[in-house]
C-alpha cells in the first residue's frame, strides 16, 4: 500500500509542454519545491508520478498539513486548493488520474465540496423530509425539480440557509447527497457543460440517490484489505463513521454519521456548522451514543444525555484518551459487532468528469 505507490499517477505519454504545464501549476500553489517526480511503465502503459517530499507528518496524519505548509484555508481559495493538493500528494494510496485537466478538476471539485460543506445548516430528521417549493417529491421519483428552476441555485436554496432564511430537514446521508450534487454541479458548469445539462435534466425526471448515488457518481479508495491509515483525510472526502454499539446502532440514524472532511483537522457537522467536530470529538460523540439511547414503546436518542457525557469526557484528558483508545480502530466488517471501531478503511471521492474521460453514470 505505502512505498512506491504514494501520492498523484497520471496516466499516458508526456509531452514536454504538459511536464512544464504541470510544474508551473504545482508551483502556482507554493508546492513547486516540495514535490518530487518521478516515471514508468506498467501494464496499462506509461504513467508520471507526483509525491510531496516534506513535510512527512507522522502516521500519515493530515489534520496538521495546513499549519506546517503556513496556510489558511478558510479565508483563502487558494490555501485550500494546496491543503487539497497535498494531502493528495501524501496518499499511501495511488490516486489515479487519466490527465493532468482531470486532477486540476478533482482539485477544484473538492474545494467546492469543502465550501458548500461550511455553509449548509440542516435539521437533522430521518423519517420527515423538506425541501423548498421548487422541488416536488413522489414515491416514485424521489424530489425533482420543477419546470423553470435551475439544479444549482436550487441546491444553494436548499442547504444554505443565508439563502433561503429556513433549515429543511434531511439525514446525514442524503444531506452529503446533495452536498455532491452541488459541487459537482459547480465544476461541470465550467468542465464540461453538456454534463450539467444532462445531470439538470436527470432531476426533473427521477433523482438519483442511495447505493444508485454512490454507484453513480462516486469511487472508494481503501478497503478492509488495504485500509487507509485512520488519522488520513484529504479535503473533500466523504467517509462514514460506525457506530460500534449494536443496540444504539438500531436507532434510525445512529447507525453511524456521514460527513465530509474540511481540512484543518475539521469534519462538518450539518447541526451546528458553528462547531465542526475533530477526530476526537466524533469519535466521543459516537461513543456516547450507547448512553442517550432509550427504549419503551420505541427506541430513540437522547441526544441531551449525549452532549453532557461528550462535554464530560472532553474536560477530561485521560477518559477521552480510553474512548479513543477504543473508538480510533477500524470499523468491524458490516453485520460484526465484536472489538471494531469507529473508523472506516476507505473514503469516497467523485469520479471523472472531463468529455475526454468522463466516467459518471447519468442515466435518463
């Protein structure tokens, strides 16, 4: 997993122009000198590969990347688009790109993720679902749009509530859902308008969403074979955190949490965007959660009894570091219940969306 196979693989032949295009581009984001290239042929062909030299954080752990390269992502597109490229650059995994346009449009893609992930404020429900009136819902087709209304304003009226003036109800799940959905939207609005014609037309006729979403639109990179390292994100990420607990489990929506990774160290919290969670305040979150459930007619959450035991742990130095001792191992495999924890082996990212290697599967 680790070795030779760290950091960005672009595959095919290149000319001299696009080494030079490349090297002005990493340059362009301060990254210029700390990246180190190399080449070689396998058997899909040739490939260039790029690895960020320094810094080497420990574990692979990227919540420090932004503060040892001096950035600031949160006031600075370009801060954020160099946390993105290095944490990249940092994989144990390959990441595999067919051009050097396709990473430069993951880049931005995960940026959009990141931004649209900062500014949405939903309210949590798993059973009701709200949407704006420029949306209408059926059993059938899931919430489409309605005649006259544009995918992504429709979205920032959804998820942003400085936009709207109201929070809609969602899950964590479909609230990522459409988090993508915006992003992605963003980047073919310049990639590659067809696609985005294509994607506004598919929501006025059916959505797509669940399995059919990931399988649409997204790719894994991990597994429980070759697991990612658990302290290693990058910006942009989509990634599920298990709740360990099996009776808590059985609570609609405490199976676990769905998030994306904003850099810095932060993961989104849809509830209360004023304070994103840390690795460490997920992973006391979840492990609380087998003490706010409650059972009677029906089972559900106290979610008040959950914050005061969260608050507890964390003025506590030496009870969060045995919660995280449990909660910061990899996840059980699906249906175990045994000595897992809350950490997944692989994250989510969006697939390619140039004309040239577009590989979304939008199906009208």
């Amino acid at each position: 997993m680790t070795g030779d196979n760290a950091g960005v693989r672009i595959r095919g032949a290149w000319p001299d122009a696009q080494q030079i295009r490349c090297r002005l581009w990493l340059s362009e984001y301060g990254l210029g000198d700390l990246v180190a290239q190399d080449a070689g042929v396998d058997d899909q062909g040739p490939w260039q590969r790029f690895r960020l030299s320094r810094p080497q954080p420990a574990g692979w752990d990227t919540a420090d990347l932004a503060r040892a390269l001096h950035l600031s992502p949160g006031g600075s597109d370009q801060d954020l688009d160099t946390e993105i490229l290095a944490a990249l650059l940092l994989s144990p995994i390959a990441f595999d790109f067919p051009s050097l346009d396709e990473w430069q449009s993951a880049v931005r893609l995960r940026r959009f993720i990141v931004q649209a992930g900062r500014r949405t404020v939903l309210a949590f429900d798993t059973e009701q679902a709200e949407r704006p009136d420029c949306w209408r819902w059926s059993e059938a087709t899931g919430f489409i749009l309605l005649p006259g209304h544009d995918l992504i304003p429709s979205l920032e009226q959804t998820l942003w509530p400085d936009v709207s003036g109201r929070l809609y109800s969602f899950s964590c799940y479909r609230a990522t859902e459409y988090v993508l959905l915006l992003a992605l939207a963003r980047e073919l609005q310049t990639s590659h308008p067809a696609a985005l014609a294509a994607l506004q037309t598919q929501w006025q006729r059916k959505a797509i969403q669940s399995g059919a979403f990931h399988e649409a639109f997204l790719h894994e990179y991990g597994s429980l074979q070759a697991p990612l390292p658990t302290r290693y994100y990058v910006p942009g990420d989509r990634l599920w955190f298990r709740n360990p607990h099996e009776p808590s489990a059985s609570v609609e929506g405490y199976e676990g949490s769905w998030v994306f990774y904003l850099g810095q160290g932060c993961f989104t919290n849809f509830w209360k965007p004023d304070q994103p969670y840390t690795l460490t305040s997920k992973c006391v979150e979840i492990y609380h959660w087998r003490h706010g459930l409650r059972q009677g007619a029906k089972t559900w959450m106290d979610e008040s009894i959950v914050e005061a035991r969260v608050a507890g742990t964390l003025a506590d130095p030496l009870a969060t570091k045995q919660i995280l001792d449990r909660m910061m191992r990899l996840r059980d495999p699906a249906g175990v219940y045994d000595q897992g924890g809350c950490i997944d082996a692989s994250r989510e990212a969006v697939r390619c969306v140039r004309p040239e290697t577009f590989q979304l599967d939008l199906y009208l």
